[in-house]
C-alpha cells in the first residue's frame, strides 16, 4: 500500500501496568502490517535515543525516587523527544504509528494516582507539544490485582511503578476511566480480561470502524 502522509495516524494503547498493551501492540502491528501498511511500533517512556535514555530513571529505581511532579518533567522530556524525533517524521512520511503508552498514562499516573490534577497534565502538554494528540486510544481496562500478578510474573528490573502497590494501580484505572469518559469518540475502553486473542479481535474491531480499514488477526 502506497504511503500517504495525509492518511498516516497515531494509534496509542494505554492501560494499567500488565494490563497487555505489550503484546496488544505487536498484534496490532502484525495485522497493519498483513493489510499492507507502511507502520512502527514505538512506546513511552522512551521510543527515541533521547527518551531512552531517560526511560530508565523513571521506570527502575525506588518508588520514592521522584516525585509527581518530578516523573511528570522527565517524562514530557522524554515525551518531546519521542514526538519530534520519531513520531512526527512518521507521520510526515506516510506511516501509521503504535505507541505504547502516551499522554493519557502522564493524566491517569501522575495526574489522578499521583494527585496534581489532569489539568497540570494538560497544561505541560499544551507547553511542550501544543496541540499534538493520537488520532485513537486504546484504553485496556483491567482489574488491578490481576494485572500486578501478569506483571510480577513478567519480571525485570522496571517495576517502580509497580512497586507502589495495589491502591495506586486502582487509582490509575480509574484515571484512564475517566479520561474514556471525557471524550469516548476518540478513547475507547477495551475489556482486557478475555484471552489474548478475544482482546486482540476487540482493537481491531474499533480500529476498523474509527479509521474504515479492514483488519483481521493474523494466523
């Protein structure tokens, strides 16, 4: 399929920590990619040298390394980075864009868990990225307690934020609830407790209808 940098959008998959956006994101990627469409996969913190660097002090370490406020400047740091660097030439170019995570994990982490307020969120959004949002987000909705368990299992030294415990992560699914509540044209809300699949075909199904494709599960 010919690129068309008119037609290129941002589709971003947020969700509680191990709520699946890793392997939603690669099955999205996969399905884009079997439909013919020039497309990357990137994510956040991070998805730009830059933002790596960066995705480290936000991600490892202990949970009482930073602040909100403090996580809130490095990762709008990282966040810049990311959009001009990688997202942006893109889009310019013609491909589609899969981020994992993005703006709304800043509203619904540091914004409602971590108490400045979305408002905050909103403002150094405006600052650093003016008016630049995805086209489509994803929201995996999912219980708390059985995504902490998926995450402990995952393992790895990026669990800060899982660190701080089952409460936290509750308030963040309720942030992202209510961020899909405050605009569901463009959040969507997706059951994430069913099989990996049945989640998959769910994406697919509001990535089809919003952007009139045609996408299917890859065998």
């Amino acid at each position: 399929m010919k690129s068309d940098p008119n037609n290129a959008k941002l589709i971003v998959l947020e969700g509680v920590d191990g709520a699946g956006k890793g392997v939603q994101s690669r099955m999205l990627l996969s399905a884009m990619k079997a439909a013919g469409l020039d497309v990357i996969l990137t994510r956040e913190p991070g998805g730009s040298p830059g933002a790596e660097e960066i995705r480290r002090l936000i991600v490892e370490g202990e949970t009482n390394r930073w602040d909100d406020m403090t996580e809130l400047l490095l990762i709008y740091a990282a966040r810049r980075s990311h959009v001009m660097d990688t997202i942006k030439p893109a889009l310019k170019n013609g491909t589609w864009v899969i981020s994992d995570r993005f703006a709304d994990s800043s509203r619904a982490f540091q914004g409602v868990a971590g108490n400045l307020g979305i408002d905050v969120v909103d403002r150094m959004h405006k600052e650093t990225l003016g008016d630049f949002n995805p086209d489509l987000t994803l929201i995996l909705d999912l219980d708390p307690e059985v995504s902490l368990s998926r995450a402990d299992a995952r393992g790895g030294v990026e669990d800060r934020f899982e660190q701080k415990g089952i409460d936290y992560q509750a308030r963040v699914r309720q942030g992202f609830r209510q961020l899909a509540e405050m605009t569901p044209q463009s959040r969507k809300l997706i059951d994430a407790s069913g099989t990996v699949d049945e989640v998959s075909q769910k994406i697919l199904d509001c990535v089809n209808a919003h952007f009139n494709l045609t996408l299917r599960l890859s065998a």
